[in-house]
C-alpha cells in the first residue's frame, strides 16, 4: 500500500502537467527575420522642428541650411530677433539657393568684369562713391559683402532672361509661364493717370536731432555747454545716433522719428530752424547748436527731397523702372514655384505660409 502512493502522486502530477497550459517561456520561438526585428527594436527618431534653436532648418535638394546659418545672417540685427523674422530670412536664404542650384544647371554665370560695371553703375546712380558707401554701411555690409549681393542679384535677373528666351525658342515642360519685363507706352500711359498723386510737387527733409531740454536759466547754460562738448566728440568721429539716445530727453529724437518731414509737419519749430532743415543744412551735414524754444539742438540732414511736379513724359522712367520692378517681382514667384515643384524641400509648406 505504501508504495503504490508515490506512483499515485506521480500519476496526479503528470496528469496537471498535461492539462494546464505551458508556459510561453518554456516554448522555443519562431525567429523573426533579421530586418523585421531591427525595424521594430530601432527607435524612431526624432520629429525635426521648424522652430528649434539649434540643428537642420531646411533641406533643398543636396544642400542644408541650419539655424545657424540663419542666425549669422542676423547677426547685424540690432533689433530683438522674432521668431517670424527667423522664418522669413530662413525662406529668403532657401529661395536664393533654390536660384543659384537653377543657374549653375543651365549654365549662367556673372563674370569680374560684368560685375565690375554693375557696381560702377550703382555708384553713379547714388551719386559718387562717398554716397554709395554710406548706403552700404547703413546696412552694414562690407565692400566684399555688397559685391557678392549684387552677383547674386545679376545671376537670379540673368537666370529669368534665360529662362524667359528658352519660353520662346525652346518650350518644354520645365519652362514657367514668366512675363516678358519690358513695358510698353501704354502701360507708362495708364500708370500715370491712375497714380497723379504720385507725381506731385513734394518737399521733405529727413534728418537726426540731439534736444537738450531745459527749464531755468542756470539749466540753460549747462545745456548748452554740454551741447558745445557733444559737437566736439562729433567732430572727433563721435556716432550722432548714440550721442542722441544718451542725452536727448525727447523720446521723437531718441528714436530718430523725424522721417520724410514736410514743413507743416515741422509746424512746432522755430521758423529759422525750419529754413535750416530745408534751406541751408547739406545732405549729411551736421549744424551747430541750435536753440529752439526751450531746447539747445544739433541737427544731421539725413535726406532732402525738393521735387515739383512731374509731367508724363518726365516721370516715363520712374514708372517704367517701378512696372519692370513689379514684373520681375512676379516672376521671381512664379520661377520659385516652378523650381520648388521640381526639388526636394523640407518643410515642403516653407513657401505656403507668405
């Protein structure tokens, strides 16, 4: 009796084992395929932001721009830099590229020489070289900056010549609707009658103020001795803009308000100073001190436009110069368009959100 109760248990534990269900641990499994597995073990990576502060802003085609790239293009901003302001230079950079990838495809390029004449060009049209340099360090580019610009600007104007004369002798598929810029008689004609205003007599000065302000007699002969040594560190190469920010107690000439300023709006001046702005100063001349009121002032005429009117016939260049303007404008979005359709560009929504 004893010994048939082991071989009972062991009858009862063998029968549980056989009804109760194994466990999957105890079971060899199926082996994956070798790329199905690494595809499921392999982390997904990382959504790119538009936004982020670091890293790829944008892909085009085999090039890449980064944040930055955008943020050296900024770099001279004195401004706070928006987030807006970093997505609107970052599609500025990305359509230049789109360009300059189109022109090395079809072959164009801007030779030494060609851009030697466009600069000249521009010099003459700023009036001489002492006015061309003061435009280019009012934005803060060096000489060799300004030329790469405008070699950049030459190659995009060339690109859409190019691509306008494929349009006609060659049209395929890749060649976009663009507008021929040149502009006829009637459209000079029609864009006068319907902007007249335009072409009235305007008289305006804009300029930059240093206000002294002051109240007593004693405050008035401190206001101005001090006005007396601010000319001198101008005389010295002192920079006007930051002289006046640190001293004037007027916010209007802190902030460099006094843009395209007719005489009526300068109603609230003395009438000699008035005559000063207008009839005396130079462009890019600084006066002396100034009283006006109760306030010692240094003035910078910054520009002075005297303009009368203009007749159809005087004003024929100015409107052929703004309708070819707005011509290239429209192509240049077309040709963008046509290229972004035709490249890898990531986002693919950059263009969508002008």
């Amino acid at each position: 009796m004893t010994r048939g109760i082991p071989a009972l248990a062991a009858v009862l534990a063998l029968g549980a084992c056989s009804s109760a269900p194994s466990p999957k641990s105890e079971m060899a499994p199926a082996r994956e395929p070798v790329a199905a597995r690494e595809e499921r073990v392999r982390p997904a990576p990382p959504p790119m932001k538009l936004d982020a502060d670091q890293g790829i802003a944008a892909r085009l085609n085999n090039e890449i721009v980064t944040w930055k790239d955008v943020g050296d293009s900024l770099s001279k901003v004195k401004a706070a830099v928006s987030p807006e302001l970093r997505r609107q230079t970052l599609r500025q950079m990305v359509e230049e590229r789109l360009f300059l990838q189109a022109a090395k495809k079809n072959g164009v390029t801007v030779g030494e020489q060609e851009l030697d004449d466009a600069i000249r060009r521009d010099i003459k049209m700023y009036g001489g070289e002492e006015e061309y340099d003061r435009w280019r360090r009012l934005r803060n580019l060096t000489m060799t900056e300004a030329r790469e610009e405008k070699r950049r600007t030459i190659l995009i104007y060339k690109l859409y010549r190019h691509i306008i004369q494929k349009s006609f002798q060659q049209p395929d598929a890749t060649t976009p609707g663009l507008l021929v810029d040149s502009v006829a008689p009637v459209e000079v004609a029609a864009f006068y009658e319907k902007n007249k205003d335009r072409f009235k007599a305007i008289e305006n000065v804009t300029f930059s103020r240093i206000a002294l302000q002051f109240a007593t007699p004693a405050e008035r002969e401190a206001k101005l001795a001090l006005a007396h040594s601010i000319l001198r560190h101008l005389d010295e190469g002192g920079d006007f803009v930051m002289m006046s920010i640190h001293h004037s107690a007027i916010r209007m000439a802190r902030d460099q308000e006094y843009r395209n300023k007719s005489r009526k709006d300068l109603d609230g001046f003395a009438p000699a100073t008035i005559a000063l702005l207008f009839d005396t100063l130079k462009v890019g001349e600084t006066s002396g001190v100034v009283e006006d009121g109760q306030t010692w002032n240094i003035f910078r005429l910054e520009k002075r436009i005297h303009q009368r009117e203009e007749t159809a016939a005087e004003a024929e260049p100015k409107i052929r110069a703004t309708l070819e303007s707005e011509k290239r404008e429209e192509n240049r979005r077309k040709l963008r368009d046509r290229l972004v359709r035709d490249a890898y560009l990531w986002p693919a929504d950059l263009f969508d959100e002008e």
